[in-house]
C-alpha cells in the first residue's frame, strides 16, 4: 500500500493547470479541403464556441481540485475523470467533424492540431502519476486503456472518416497490413535468430573463457556503429556476394531488401541477448547447483533443471530489450528497401505528406509499447513463478 | 581520493608528460587521426572506390565537403547533447531535491518508458510539428537523448547510501555542498554511462536526419541509396561508423579514469 500525502499532489496541478492553458491557447484542429493544400487551423472556442470550450474546460478543474487535497478516494475519481477525457477525445473530434465539415469538400481533412498533443500527453502523464500513487499493479493499468481504445475505435468506425491519418490509412489498408505483418517478421527473424545465435555464444563463453572477451570486444564494437552506416556498410559485399552466387541471389539476397537489414538486426540483437544469458547464467548461485548436485542430479540435469530456469527471467529480459531495439532499426532498414512500417515514414518525408509519416511512426511507437509491455510481464511472471 | 596519492597522479602527470598522455589517450587518438585522413583524403581515393563502382562515372560524394559535413554532424550532435546533458542533470538533480520530490515518480516513469520509443519515430514525429531542417533533428536528439542522462542520473544519486548524505550533513555542509562534493562525484560514473549512451544514439540518429533535410554524413548515403551508387553509401557509413568509433572510445577512457577529477 502507498501512503498517501494529505498534502497537494502539485504534479497533478502543474499538468492539469498547462492542460487548460493549451486548450485555449494552441491550435486543437486544423482542416483541409484535401491532401495538398495545407489546413486551416482552428481552436477549440472557434470550433465549439467560448461557452463549450469553457464548459470542456470542467474536468480537468474537477481533477485539479481532487488534487488539491488529495486522499486516495479522491485520486480514484481523478483517474476515472482522465481516462473519460482519454475516451472522449475522438468523440470531441467527430463533433468538431461535423461542426467544421462542409458538403461541397467531400475530400476534406481533419487534422489533429498541437493543443490535442499536448492534451493526450499531459493527460497519459497524468494517468501514469496517479497509477503510481494509488499503486496500481501494470494490469490494472493496461486495463485503464480499456475503454479509451473502445472510444477511438468506436469514433473511427462511425465518425472520424475525415481524419486525415484514417484517410491515409484508407488509401492503403492492404498496404499497412502486409507492411505491419513484414516489420513483425524481419524483427521476428531477427530475434529469434540472435536468440539461437546468442544462446549457443553465451554457452560457448562459459566454456571457453578466452572467448569471451574477444566475443563482447566485437559485439561491443558493433553494437557503437550507427544503423544506417551497419546498413550501409552491408550493402556492398552482399550486392557482390549475390553477383557472384546465384543461388544466394535466387534466395532473394542482393545488396538492398531484406538480407543486409537482417544481418545488421542480427548484429546488433546479439549483444544485449549474449550479455543477458551469460550473466543470468553465471548469477545463479552456486550453493544452489551444488545441492542439485548433491540430490544426484547429473551435469547436464543440474544444468536444464535448475540453472536454466533459474537464469530464464533475465534472458527473457534480453529478449524484450533486443525485440524493442529491433523494432525501432528495422523502421531505419526502410531506407534500403527491407520494407516494414519505416516506408511510410520515409515516404511522408518525402512527399512531405506528414500523415503519411504519422501513419508509419505511430504503429512503430505502438508495436513497441506493445512488445515492452507483454514481455515484461512474462518476465514478471516467470520470476514469480520460479520462486515458488 | 587522498591528499597523498592525489599529489603523487599530479606529479606523474608532470614527470610523465606526452608520453603518458599519449599511451593513456592512444586508442581514441588513433581513431581520431583515422577519421581525420579519411574526412581529408576521401578525394584523393578515386581508385580504391573504382573497384566499388566500375561503371559510374562519378564515385566521390562532391556535393559537399566531407569536412563540412563531419562538422556538420559534429555541430548537431554536440549542441544537442550539451543541452542534453544540462537540462537532463539538471531536471534529475531538481527532481531529487525536497522541493521538487513529489515530481520524481512520473519523471522516473516518462524516462523508461520513453526510452522504449525508437529515435527514428522521434525523429519523425519531430518533423510535423516543426518542420524540415536542421532545427526539428536538434530538438528531436535533445529530447531523446534526455532520457538515458535523466535515468542515469536519478540511478546514481538515488544509489548513494542514505549514511554517506547524513555523515556529510553531520560535518555541517549545506545542501548545495553535499550535492556538489559528495553527490555528483559519487554520481558521476553512473551519469557518464548515461551520456555516453545519449551520445552513441545521438550519433546515429543524427544521420539518418538526413533524410529530414540535415545535411550532415548521412548524407552521402542517402545520396547513395537514392542514386544506385555504392562508393557514395560506403564512403558515409565508414566516415559515421569511425566517428562513432572515436567519440565512443573517448567515453570508454573517460569512463575508465576520470583525470585529477573528485
């Protein structure tokens, strides 16, 4: 149980009181009769009228004055009071939808303006201060998201077709699927590669200690070049290596695409995945392999009875950093054509269509989250888990 | 330290001059000529690059200079992660401080789970709200690079056994004292390891700011990419792969003695 002050939770104040401050002062949308010409941008009070926009403007006084003198009663309808707001902003976008829409501009978007950033960002804040206060457990948390993606999904489905991310979206559903099902697989290869690759590296350091500081030394070494230089650097030999075999070049090899994306996700993979499983498996206590020992299990028992599972959590944890790491590179391995999420983004730049580049990016930061969050909790579970 | 030995480091420092300097400082220093003849002497290696690219009739990036886009990179990264570094220390050291303690928990938070946003999204989200440049890639570094200095500072004051802080308070230091003789130092490696890691991402994000309209030596690889060439792609990524190298090395000295420091 956390104790809570009775004193102002001031964090909850300064974000709620900046909250209100963007709200009337920034941009919340801005729309546009299509996709070249640049939008309008309008604030809250010119798409609502200073009543509304003033009257919007009450939960988040309610908030700031639960936090004012705050117990735990309080902070609860705080949390409840965020993840409304959380939930009602796409509903608020597909009022502004129809207050702004204008019949003869069947093309027209909405873009989401910098007061409605600074909105989503302050309130998430908000949402992770008070799960820290109230001590809520990571579930719990995921739990609270709950209904704000039903909100989103449920505006999206009905309303928000002139959203100029949906939009983009709609131009290249098949696209997006088949772009987020190629970034899962390369990050997918690649971890479950440097997973084998790294695992067997691990082994071989324990038994050949010369090994290993050979082995870090290059990993060490690999790990400080930049991706797109990695990328760069990879291009060249597997482009002549393909020129020279064909049965590599018929396996799809050549200096772009997906093999020298790979490789440099496999390079970089292996350092956080060898450092992980030598030291778990080195941490184990030794009292503790000596007893198994000592009840007549064999090496080779001691080893995939006792130490692996014990050394399991933190490898897992290798696993979750290298997937996360992966993920991000592998939008970079857009550059040399090894498709993925990252061609939006590095198409929106081009084309200087930043939807097209949010459409990429967003995804990127979700998957992400995504693969923080449940590799951490098996993490969590397998470390409960193998104490009992 | 002691008074003792810390006389005896300074007197070997005389006594051993550019010889000590030199063996201490060498690997950095041998990266660093490496990249330098490189930056320098790219144009005069038309022949080697004749081997990468037989067919094209231009194999050196002539665009720019390779020196100013190495200063370039260099400008970027170093202002970024200046600012980085102060406003990193300087929000952890606020947030450790009695006034601004009821801020630590969510400062701890956004820190580790920002960490999990890769830079390229950053980099690209940096674009929309402020535009092509140079400017949205210093604030996008700034703001990513924050985080590991912001995480490894708070894991470094708040690693400082709680005793050391009240035997200091005991010899009747100030608070202000307390955080520079005791607390920083005490912090200090924990901290480096965090810059370090800024730095190292900066480095690499920074180039692919190239493709937002930066012109620094992710350049010639773009271009490299863009065009079909490949001497233009291998010419970037060795200049990147070796300045990363050599400021990487640096941090590895840095790290491992702190000169006449504490």
């Amino acid at each position: 149980m956390t104790i809570i002050p009775r004193r102002s939770n001031r964090v909850l104040l300064c974000l709620m009181l900046a909250g209100v401050l963007s709200w009337l002062m920034l941009d919340a949308v801005s729309m546009a009769p299509n996709r070249i010409v640049p939008g309008t941008p309008h604030r809250a009070h010119e798409v609502m009228g200073w009543w509304l926009s003033l009257l919007s403007l009450l939960p988040m006084l309610a908030i700031a004055a639960l936090a004012w003198r705050p117990d735990t009663g309080r902070l609860r309808v705080a949390l409840g009071l965020l993840v409304l707001l959380l939930a009602a902003m796409p509903l608020w976008l597909a009022a502004a939808v129809s207050a702004l829409a204008d019949p003869s501009m069947p093309q027209a978007r909405l873009g989401i303006g910098p007061a409605l950033w600074v909105l989503l960002f302050l309130w998430l804040l908000g949402v992770i201060e008070l799960r820290t206060r109230l001590g809520l457990s990571r579930p719990m948390g995921w739990l609270l998201l709950v209904p704000v993606l039903l909100g989103w999904w449920l505006a999206l489905s009905r309303w928000l077709e002139p959203l100029a991310l949906y939009r983009e979206y709609q131009g290249r559903s098949d696209q997006f699927i088949s772009a987020v099902g190629h970034h899962l697989a390369l990050v997918g290869a690649a971890v479950g590669a440097s997973l084998v690759v790294g695992v067997s590296l691990a082994l071989a350091m324990r038994r050949f200690p010369g090994l290993r500081r050979a082995g870090f030394g290059v990993l060490n070494f690999i790990q400080t070049i930049p991706s797109l230089a990695l990328f760069g650097l990879l291009l060249a030999p597997l482009a002549w290596l393909a020129g020279r075999f064909d049965w590599l070049a018929s396996l799809g090899v050549s200096g772009i695409g997906w093999a020298p994306a790979w490789l440099a996700l496999v390079g970089y993979s292996l350092l956080p995945m060898v450092r992980n499983t030598y030291v778990a498996l080195e941490e184990v206590d030794p009292a503790v392999i000596e007893s198994a020992r000592g009840m007549g299990m064999s090496r080779r028992q001691a080893f995939l009875q006792v130490r692996l599972p014990l050394a399991l959590p933190v490898m897992l944890e290798g696993v979750r950093i290298t997937t996360v790491q992966a993920i991000g590179l592998t939008a970079v391995a857009a550059l040399i054509g090894a498709g993925g999420l990252g061609t939006f983004i590095f198409q929106g730049l081009g084309q200087a269509a930043m939807d097209l580049v949010l459409l990429g990016a967003l995804p990127i930061i979700a998957l992400a989250l995504v693969a923080d969050a449940l590799l951490g909790a098996l993490t969590e579970r397998l470390r409960h888990g193998g104490a009992s | 330290m002691s008074g003792a030995s810390h006389t005896s480091t300074l007197h070997r420092y005389l006594a051993g001059g550019w010889a000590l300097f030199l063996t201490r400082w060498s690997v950095p220093l041998i990266w660093l000529i490496l990249l330098l003849l490189l930056t320098f002497g790219m144009s005069h290696m038309e022949g080697v690059f004749r081997l990468v690219e037989p067919d094209t009739r231009e194999v050196i990036y002539r665009r720019t200079s390779f020196a100013a886009l190495l200063g370039q990179h260099l400008l970027v990264v170093g202002v970024a992660s200046l600012l980085a570094i102060l406003l990193g220390v300087g929000a952890a050291i606020a947030v450790t401080r009695p006034a601004g303690r009821d801020f630590q928990p969510m400062v701890a938070q956004l820190a580790s789970i920002g960490q999990t946003f890769p830079p390229v999204a950053v980099l690209a989200l940096a674009v929309p709200a402020l535009g092509f440049g140079t400017l949205p890639i210093i604030v996008a570094l700034l703001l990513y690079g924050l985080l590991p200095i912001v995480r490894n500072t708070l894991a470094g004051l708040s690693g400082i056994d709680a005793g050391v802080r009240e035997a200091a308070r005991g010899m009747g230091m100030t608070g202000g004292q307390i955080l520079r003789q005791v607390e920083l130092p005490l912090a200090a490696p924990v901290i480096l390891a965090g810059i370090r890691t800024s730095v190292t991402i900066n480095i690499a994000t920074a180039a692919i700011g190239a493709t937002v309209g930066a012109s620094n030596l992710g350049d010639p690889i773009i271009s490299g990419i863009v065009n079909g060439n490949t001497a233009y792609i291998v010419q970037g990524a060795v200049l990147i792969g070796l300045l990363a190298i050599t400021i990487d090395s640096l941090f590895d000295r840095l790290q491992r003695h702190r000169p006449l420091s504490t």
